[in-house]
C-alpha cells in the first residue's frame, strides 16, 4: 500500500507508537480481569482470595495437618511463623506459593475443604468401613488421639471426599476452602466486613492506576499520530507544489489546475487523516485482538469457539459492504475534480457569465457536477450505515451466545460468573478490534485513490529538465545576443508542428517585433526563450549557447519574460517588484518602476511601495497590473527582455513613453515585442510576421510594407493609407503580389 510507503521516514514514530499502544492495550485488557477477581473475590469470596489465611490459630492448622501428607505438611509449616502469644501462626511465606496453584496453597485446600465438612458432619463410613453413625471434627480428633485411625487412613479419607466433590466441579471446592477460611477469621475475632473492603479497595486503586495508565498512553499515541501525520502532510504538500512548480504548460494541461489544486489541498488532507487512524487503529487493532485472544486462551473457559463465529459474522458483513463501496470510492475523487474545475471556471469567468446572462446556464452546470458527487456520497454513505448497526447486532448476539453457554458452565462449577463476565470482554475487544478495521477499511481506500493522485504528480517528470551537462556563455562571448535556428515546436500528443523553420538574431540594444493574426503561434515562439517549452527541432541559443544547455536559473535570470496576463501576487508593491529575489536593489525597483511608466501611480496610493496588493492584483486596472509585470521583469537587469503581447493594456501615450524608455535605458538587452498593434512594433529594428507559426515576411517596418501582404492586412486594419505612407496604387501592387 502507497499509504505504509509515506512511514520509511518514520520508523522511530511508529515504534514509539507501538509500544504506547502496546500499554495501552495491555492496561484496557487487565480491567475485565480485575473485575471478574471483584466478582469472584471481592464479592462471591468476600475478599478472601486465597485458601491460604493471613493468619490461623495453631489449633485449628493442627487439625488441617491430621489431613496432609508429611511433605505437605512441612511446606506449610515452612509457610508459617511460630505461634505467638494468643496462639495465631502469620503466614510468612511468598505470594506465589498462596496462589491457586502455589505449594502451600495445594497443601491446605484439600484438608481445609475436609475439615469444613467435618464441621457439618459426615458419614462415618467414609473414615472407616467398620464406624456407623455420623463423624465430626472432635470425634475424628478423639479417634486420633487413641490411635483408632492412622495418619494415612485419614489422608486417604480426605482424597476420597475430595474426589466426590471434585465431581460436582473444581470451583465448588476452591470455594469450600474458602467458606473455611471465613470461619477461622471469624473465630479470630476477624471482621468480614473489613477484609472484603480492604480487598475492594486495593483492586478500585489498581484500577485506577491502570485506567491512568491507559489514558496517559493513549494520549500520547495520539500526540505522535497527530505530529507524524501532519508531518507526513507537510512534507507532502511540499513535495508536490515543488514538483508542479517545476511543470513546463504542458505537464499543467496534463493535470488540470483544477485537478492540481486538489491533489495538493483535499488529497494530502485525505492521506493526513488516513495515516492519524493508521496509527491510532490501525495498529491498535491488531494488538488488541493479539492480546484479548491471549487473556481469552488463558480463562480456559472452553468457549473460544464463540470467537471463531464472531469473527466470521464480522468479516461476511464487511466483505459485502467493502465488494458494494469500494468502486464508487475511486470514482468519488473524480467527481470532486469535477466540482473544483466547474468552480474555478466559475470564479475566473464570473465577469462574462454576467455579461452573458448565463447565470442559470453556469448553476445548472454546477449543480450537474455537485449531483454526480451527491449520488456518489449517498450511496456510500447509506451502505456503510448499516455496518455500525450490523456490527452491534453480531456483538449483542456473541454476548448472548456467550450467556447461554457459560450459563451451563457456572451451573457445572467448572466456571466462576467473574470469568464469563472477563470472557465478554475479551471477546468484545476482539470484535471491536474488527469493527475498528473495518471502520479504517473505509478510509484507507479513498486514502489510498489520494495517495495514487498525490504519487502520479511526483513520479511525473517535466519534460523541462536541469541540462545534464551545463555550460554558461563564455565571458568573451557577445552579451545578449538571442537567436533562433531553424526552430520547429510541436505540442505533446499533437501530430503536426505548431511552429516551424523560424531563423532569426537578436543582438544587445535591438528589438525585434513579432507580429501575427491569431493562433499563428506568436506566444508560443517566445515561450521557448526561457524554456517554458523545449523546441522539438532546431534550436535557441543565448550568447552562442543553446538553452538547453544553460541551468535553468542561470538562463531564467538572464531572461525576463513578460506573460500575456499581467499576474500579481498578494503582497505589496515593493514584494512584487523584488520578486526575483534579493538580488533586487531599491534603486532597481525605482529604475524599473520608471521605465514601465508606473512610479506616477504607485507613489499616489496610500503607503506608495508598501501598499497592498491583492490576489491577482486585483485592486489596480488592468493597466496598472500590466505596468508593474514590466517593471518586474526590469528590475533584475535582464540580457533578453520578453513581452509577450504585454502592452494591449496600455494607451498609446504610455505605450509610447514606455518603448522610449525602453530604447534610452535597456541599451545593453536585446528586446523581444509580441504585439497585435502595429504602432507597438514599428519602430523595431527588425519585425517578424508569422502565420500559422511560419515566418511569412521579416524586415523592418517599411521593407514589410512594400514586401509583405499579411503585414500589410495587419496595418490597414489600424492605420490609414495616409499613416502608412503608402498610395493605393502602392497598397494594390503588394497585394497583387501576395495573391500570385
């Protein structure tokens, strides 16, 4: 899975995950056992949790004696300390020996189980076939006294009775040691009451302290889910906007800027929140059903089967709902690319959709998209509702199972009410450690549709790469000089060239003017200047290197381009101005500012060249917006100066006053003008006219008037014959001579 990929940096993370959960589990897992030994012990026991008492008079532990074995019965002499001065022996042995299955605690239930019976009376047959009547502890002590009945015969009585009540179920006699030990606290004057308080109160505190434990854990897994996780988001969403920042147009146009936006913003979110529930439950689960199935196998209760059909109810109902889901999830994605490009559309074109009256037309276009999302949703949404009721009603119908069948074993004595309670419990957590996966079952795969989308974006590589053996324009070599060598450009997937055999040189204090109708490829010629594309035959050369050969920010800071559109950045006049970097001095921003004709304008707003400029630059005109493009291109003394139609904004008077400027102050840059008017571009040195990206005419201004027809349609359509300088007779014999 793409998801586990994004944690090869952080291994420690999850470690340290894992064993916070790893207590936490352990601590949640120790409750139900503390509440079946409250059950058991605390309530059914009284607080007694052991046959082994604290404390015994002397007598009474002789008489316990009569029934053992020698070897037990120095164990539990071993057990005790010498009687003191009420006669009471103090059990002074370890804990693990008074446990259920401890030495001294062997030694001492069986004749604590005799003796209470004795206690009761029983048949006197059972100690001796020949005796009739009915036994009790004083006559069975009397007996021994006068060596009537030997020590073995006693022993061998006191198994017999054993095995007859071991029949009835092993619990019934732990707990006849028990009811024995009782009555010695009593007849030491022992309060009952407070022995099962005191035991009470010990199990509350190790509760207590274990649910700290547990929430202290927790806590803390969920501090490291959350930073790895924003930390995984993090650098994601760093990753992905410094590989699209390096996209050429064409790798843009691939994606969509809709789709973009939303692999870097909703996508990554959809991974953050994937990879918190991977650490938080996703290795939880595991663990905890590990260990519930290891505190499950140790109960011994013999209803481990119960687990097996919970486990198998559980994953039918999630292989149905997941074989249902599971399609519509990888489509959703789609769907919300759909909304976001219909919305972007939306927002950018607002202006002529009011224009238009097209309102109805754009929300009916929206609400189609938002419907194909909508259906999608409530689909996967009414699906997976059913899995929380399904899965309470298999864990409702598991704990009746359980209650009808550990019923039988606490009716037998083979099973104690504390440890069915602890058996639900466990089985409970196992079930929720399923229900658990299968709620993360449900993130995971639209995680894992983000993370393919976030990883398309990634493995894409530019087809505008780092030269892999860059060279830089010798020092002796002519500054400035651009030229293009039978260049031909052809979009990707497209099966004809858009731009073809065009050959020109621009030197240092030159300008060259590109004009054209429509679609002749005039943007696309200067966009191969600073390699926002790559030409596909030929090649451009700066300084007499190709720039291809060139680093990347070598050849971008040697070049500015000016886009079509002039964009702003939120920020203030001065930050958009010095966007090249720190390289930019104030008196380069002045000088550029003044060139571009914009220094009257930014010195008249509040706060001049530190007012804010909005999003876009919104809050100035168009031409405004145009002006400062052009002083920021400027501002970094760039060799080859590119304006890519950048003055239609402008009036003819700044127009005017900006080429002369440009002319006065940018002597040691070559200048290249994509323009639709004529009066931008006719005092260039040189200017070619391109029409379906060929180049059909190239000279200056008045060599295309008498040479070239397209030139001339061009200038008819904004000046006069008079402007032009031309006769009709003139304006007829170019045009005569473009038909033939």
């Amino acid at each position: 899975m793409r998801i586990i990929k994004l944690f090869k940096n952080h291994v420690l993370a999850l470690i340290v995950a894992v064993g916070l959960i790893t207590i936490s589990c352990n601590a949640d897992l120790t409750l139900p056992t503390y509440m079946s030994e409250i059950v058991d012990v605390g309530i059914q026991q009284g607080g007694i949790a052991s046959p082994v008492p604290d404390t015994i008079r002397a007598t009474s532990l002789a008489d316990l004696e009569m029934f053992m074995t020698e070897e037990d019965e120095q164990t539990v002499e071993a057990a005790y300390a010498p009687e003191d001065a009420d006669g009471v022996r103090t059990y002074q042995g370890s804990e693990d020996e008074r446990a259920d299955d401890g030495a001294v605690a062997n030694a001492m239930s069986l004749p604590e189980t005799v003796a209470l019976a004795l206690e009761q009376g029983v048949d006197a047959s059972t100690l001796n076939e020949s005796m009739t009547g009915t036994l009790d502890m004083d006559t069975v002590r009397a007996a021994v006294a006068a060596g009537m009945v030997p020590r073995d015969q006693l022993v061998s009585a006191a198994s017999a009775m054993s095995d007859q009540m071991g029949a009835m179920g092993g619990s019934i006699v732990k707990q006849r040691a028990i009811n024995y030990v009782s009555q010695e606290y009593e007849a030491q004057g022992i309060s009952l009451s407070d022995v099962q308080n005191s035991y009470l109160a010990s199990m509350s505190l190790k509760m207590f302290a274990l649910c700290a434990v547990s929430l202290v854990a927790t806590i803390l897994t969920g501090a490291v889910a959350s930073h790895t996780a924003c930390t995984i988001a993090r650098d994601l969403r760093r990753k992905t906007f410094d590989q699209v920042m390096h996209f050429s147009p064409a790798e843009v146009g691939k994606f969509s800027q809709a789709s973009l936006i939303t692999r870097c913003t909703n996508d990554i979110q959809q991974i953050q929140m994937a990879t918190t529930l991977f650490i938080r439950m996703v290795l939880m689960a595991p663990i905890m059903g590990v260990v519930a199935i290891m505190r499950v196998l140790a109960t011994h209760t013999g209803l481990e089967w119960t687990i097996g059909v919970a486990v198998i109810a559980v994953s039918a109902v999630v292989g149905v709902l997941m074989g249902l889901t599971m399609p519509k999830f990888k489509k959703m994605q789609t769907y919300v690319d759909r909304v976001n490009l219909v919305a972007r559309e939306m927002l950018d074109g607002v202006m002529p959709i009011r224009a238009f009256g097209r309102q109805s037309h754009e929300l009916e276009r929206f609400d189609g998209a938002s419907r194909d999302l909508m259906d999608t949703q409530l689909f996967t949404n009414r699906a997976m509702s059913f899995m929380m009721p399904l899965m309470m009603f298999v864990m409702n119908c598991v704990t009746v199972l359980i209650v009808w069948a550990g019923s039988h074993g606490v009716s037998d004595g083979v099973m104690q009410v504390g440890d069915m309670m602890a058996f639900i419990s466990y089985t409970m957590q196992i079930v929720m450690a399923f229900m658990i996966l299968t709620m993360v079952s449900v993130m995971l795969p639209r995680a894992e549709v983000a993370a393919e989308r976030v990883e398309d974006v990634l493995s894409t590589q530019s087809s505008i790469r780092e030269p892999a053996h860059p060279k830089l324009p010798a020092a002796s070599a002519p500054r400035g000089e651009l030229a293009f060598h039978n260049v031909s450009f052809q979009y990707p997937d497209a099966r004809e060239d858009v731009i073809g055999g065009v050959d020109f040189t621009v030197h240092a204090g030159e300008t060259l003017g590109i004009i054209g109708s429509t679609g002749s490829g005039k943007s696309t010629l200067v966009q191969l200047i600073p390699r926002l594309y790559d030409v596909t035959g030929g090649k451009v050369t700066l300084d007499g290197v190709d720039v291809r050969d060139i680093p990347l920010s070598e050849l971008r800071r040697r070049v500015g381009y000016v886009p079509q559109q002039g964009l702003l950045f939120s920020g203030t006049v001065e930050s958009n101005l010095k966007f090249a970097g720190e390289s930019v001095s104030d008196d380069d921003m002045r000088r550029a500012a003044d060139i571009a004709q914009a220094t009257e304008f930014i010195e008249q707003r509040e706060g001049a060249w530190d007012s804010e400029i909005s999003q876009g630059g919104s809050n100035v005109s168009g031409g405004q917006r145009q002006r400062l493009s052009i002083a920021r291109a400027l501002a970094k003394r760039p060799e080859v100066i590119v304006f890519d139609d950048s003055f239609s904004a402008l009036d003819y008077k700044t127009d005017a006053l900006l080429r002369e400027q440009l002319a006065a102050h940018e002597k040691d840059s070559a200048v290249v003008v994509v323009a639709q008017r004529i009066a931008t571009i006719m005092h260039a040195d040189q200017v070619i006219v391109l029409d379906e990206g060929r180049v059909v005419g190239q000279g200056t201004h008045e060599q295309l008037l008498r040479s070239c027809p397209a030139y001339l349609e061009i200038a008819q359509s904004q000046l006069s014959a008079a402007e032009l300088g031309l006769t009709d007779a003139e304006i007829a014999q170019v045009m005569e001579g473009g038909e033939r």
